[in-house]
C-alpha cells in the first residue's frame, strides 16, 4: 500500500503493508494533521469540516463506504465535528485502486457555498 501517491501514479510519501480499514484511514488522518509536517491540515477538537472521501476509480461502492465510516469514526474520536460528507469517485483515474481523503474547515460562508446548487457535465449537487 502507497501513501499520497499521485492520481497519475507518481510516487508516495510512504510505502507500507496493507492494513484495516480503520488503520489506513488513522495513518492517512494522522499523516494529514501531523504538525511537524510544513504542509499539515491544522484540525483540533471542536473544528467543524466537510469531509470528502474519492474513489480513485477500481474501489468497490462497499470499500469505499467502510472508509466513510471510519475516517468519520476517527474524526469523531479525536473531537472534530463531521458537518458534511461527500463521497463516490470524484476524481478517478483508470481502474486505479484505492481512495482519497480531503477535509475542508468550514464556517459559514463555505457552508453557504457548498449548499448552493452547482452543475457541470460531471457533477452536480442536486
């Protein structure tokens, strides 16, 4: 299993053996929010966000839905209040397996923004 791997396959941070599900979103999560990382998602107990989870295009529907589940679980446990989540594949790449995880920190105007109707020839809200 690859770490931040690319959506063209460039390579990762990390290579490691395949684990859980709730293990993979925790190692994703914490890899995220590590602090000591210049590029960190700064995420503490309280923070409210949306949550989107991506199908890279070979993941099963049910796959991808126990990832869900436990990246809102983890979240949760660590205090963050999980306000919207989206999830499907959102952006793919030719049967490439695995997900990717991206959080939003919102306030009211992104939560105003994020449920305005919006449509293009790939997505829509409605």
């Amino acid at each position: 299993m690859e770490l931040g791997l690319g959506i063209h396959g460039e390579g990762g941070v990390r290579r490691m053996k395949l684990l859980p599900a709730a293990e993979t979103v925790a190692v994703m999560l914490n890899h995220m929010t590590d602090i000591t990382s210049s590029t960190h998602f700064s995420l503490k107990s309280g923070d409210a966000v949306a949550l989107a989870v991506n199908n890279l295009g070979g993941t099963s529907v049910l796959e991808l839905y126990v990832v869900v589940k436990e990246a809102i679980a983890y979240l949760e446990s660590r205090g963050v209040v999980v306000e919207q989540v989206y999830s499907g594949a959102l952006i793919t790449s030719l049967e490439m397996a695995g997900v990717s995880l991206t959080l939003l920190h919102l306030d009211d105007s992104r939560r105003r923004c994020l449920s305005e109707y919006s449509r293009s020839s790939a997505y829509s809200t409605r």
